[in-house]
C-alpha cells in the first residue's frame, strides 16, 4: 500500500488528512455492509415468495388433475353408515338433483321453508335412522334457517314417488320448488355442521358423518362471520385444507366456530 505524503504540510496534517479520509472509508464500509445485509434480507424473501408460490401453483395443479366425482358439484357428505347424501345448492341444482339423480329406492329431504335445498340419501330407503338424521340435519344447515340464526328447523323426508312437479289447478311450482304430496315424516335438527381434514382432502357434513373418517375436524354453527375469514380460521385450526375447498362446504349467511 502506498500513501502520499504532501511536502508542503507538517507530519501532523497529512496525518489528520488521512485519519479524516479513513473515517469517511470506515463510513462507507459500513453503509455498503448495511447494503449488502439488506440486499440479503430482500432476496431471502423473494425466495421464500418464489416457493410459495410454486408451491401454490402445484397444488392448484393437483386440484385441477383430481377426478372430480359426479356428486361434488353438489352439496354432499358420506354418511356415518356409508350412504352418499346430496344436495341442491340453487334452483337450477335442486331441479337436477329431483329429476336427473333421484331413484325410486331413494328418500328426499326439504324443509317447508322456502330457499332450502332438497336433498337426497341415495339408496335411502334402506338406511337407518342414523343416516336420516344427518341427511336432515344436512338440509337444515344449508336452509334459509341458518341466514335467519336459528338454533333448529323442521326436517321432513318422503319417497321420491311423493316429489311432483304437477302442482295443484291454480298454482304454479317455480324452478327448483316441487310439489310434495302424502304422508311427511319430520325431524328437528339442530343447526352445526362439521368441517373436517384427511390428509389435505377438506370434507364437510354432520359432525357424526365426519367424525366417521377423521378426528381431526371443527364444528360451526350460525355466525356473522363471512366465508372467506372463517375459512382462514378453520385451515389455521385444522392446520391444513385449501381455502376454497373449505368455504364450499360452509353454509351461507355467516358462522363461527362452535366453542
């Protein structure tokens, strides 16, 4: 290292000249570790974004590529006693569900409140009363008795031979409504629907038809949370699930997690 000495000063000023120098070096030294720390810091989380996202891309692929089953673009659970229960999800739903996938061993469900689902417990004529009760309890977590906050609603099951389109002279059967006619069996559950994880599969239904295929679930029952909120709070409970996945199987008109 060479250092110039200015001849023309004493030995004291080209010392303090070059102690000067070297504290604004010392200066610059640290504002460029400074620099470099932060540089550091910022790349360490694009990094951790980059992952992220990559991550998130994998799984929506995984989403994608899953076989979706018939059933899912319903409302649906397996009951505890292994009987599939679907639901309408609106009118147009509702009308599939009666005409296009209801057989005569069937039972349908409703509510006499208006802007229920009708659902449908395939084979049902052959299922006990467990299966009944969580199909009905079902049709009363996703029926307008949940917006309303209530704590129950009355459930009524019938063959699908009693379900018609053919309404009385003078009246009119809109999209999604059918007429109902015979004998009606009712049940009056209590409003709470479950939400549960197996694996990374999100599955939702009566808490005893879930608790059937996992421990690992929580219960909600009529809230003012709103779907997308709740729904951070389930994944961030169960530890796991897709967001999506999650607030398809909430009922609407708000919840909170049962206590």
């Amino acid at each position: 290292m060479e250092i110039e000495f200015d001849l023309t000063k004493s030995v004291e000023e080209n010392a303090s000249k070059y102690f000067e120098e070297s504290k604004k070096a010392k200066k610059k030294l640290e504002g460029a570790k400074k620099a470099l720390a932060e540089t550091k810091k910022k790349l360490d989380l694009l990094l951790k974004q980059e992952s992220q996202f990559l991550e998130e891309q994998a799984q929506k692929l995984i989403k994608k590529e899953k076989k979706r089953e018939w059933y899912e673009k319903f409302h649906w659970f397996m009951s505890s006693e292994g009987f599939l229960c679907i639901g309408g999800k609106d009118a147009t739903s509702n009308e599939l569900v009666i005409k296009k996938h209801t057989d005569k061993n069937d039972l349908v469900l409703h509510t006499d409140m208006a802007g229920s689902p009708f659902f449908v417990i395939k084979n049902g004529q052959e299922a006990g009363e467990q299966t009944i009760k969580e199909a009905a309890q079902a049709v009363a977590a996703y029926s307008r008795a949940w917006k309303l906050g209530h704590t129950s609603a009355d459930v009524f099951y019938v063959k699908p031979e009693q379900v018609t389109k053919e309404a009385k002279p003078g009246e009119y059967v809109p999209k999604g409504s059918f007429m109902v006619y015979g004998k009606t069996q009712y049940l009056y559950p209590k409003l709470e629907y479950a939400i549960g994880l197996i694996g990374e599969e999100i599955i939702g239904g009566p808490a005893p038809a879930v608790e059937k295929q996992t421990k690992h679930f929580v219960l909600v029952i009529p809230g003012k949370e709103n779907k997308g909120e709740l729904s951070k709070k389930i994944k961030h409970k169960l530890k796991g699930g897709d967001l999506d996945e999650i607030a398809k199987f909430l009922p609407a008109g708000g919840a909170e997690i049962k206590k």
